[in-house]
C-alpha cells in the first residue's frame, strides 16, 4: 500500500470514483473553513493582520483536534480576563456537551 487510503482488491474505477468525491468534500470543507475565519475577521474589524494569521492557524488545529478527536476546543477571541482582555482563549473539554475549561490564553 502507498498510504493509509490505499486499500487492495478495490477496483479501479471504484477507487477513482471515491477519490473524485473525496475532493469535492475536501473542496466543500475548505469553503466552510474559509467561510468561518473570513466571518469571524468581519466581527473582529479591529484585529490585526497577525490576529488574523493566528485565529486561522488555531481554528485549523482546533477543527482537525475536535474532527479526529471528538473532544471540544474552542477559540474565543477578545476574551476578558479579570480586568484584562486576551486575543484568544483557549477552552477544552473531553465531552462536547459540557463546558469547556480555560486551558490557555494569547495577550
């Protein structure tokens, strides 16, 4: 096998067809990813071209972690902290359905 996609016995127009429709979905998720960090630059007018490089870096592991994982990271932009205000905070938590807990934080 050349990689973990590549399975024996699958003939070749199936594997083709798969492939075919595995980049329209890889297509489709790129415009919802992209779509989602141009909103968020729209609701954030006031960040920064390396706020901006940093949001999507972050949302892209965080969408791959919480994909793979299932577990729940969030990004929060311009979160307050006490009396200070933080570019992102990062939340996790093991269960999708309970409150994600601060694990760290951008000033």
């Amino acid at each position: 096998m050349k990689d973990f996609a590549d399975i024996p016995d699958i003939p070749d127009n199936v594997d083709n067809f798969v492939k075919a429709v595995s980049e329209i979905v890889g297509n489709f998720e790129s415009l919802i990813f992209e779509s989602h960090c141009k909103e968020h630059f729209v609701c954030h007018l006031d960040n920064s071209p390396i706020e901006q490089i940093l949001f999507t870096a972050l949302s892209a592991v965080t969408y791959i972690w919480n994909t793979f994982f299932g577990d729940k990271i969030e990004i929060n932009p311009q979160e307050k902290i006490g009396e200070h205000r933080v570019d992102f905070l990062v939340s996790y938590c093991k269960d999708k359905n309970e409150k994600a807990n601060n694990i760290a934080y951008s000033a």
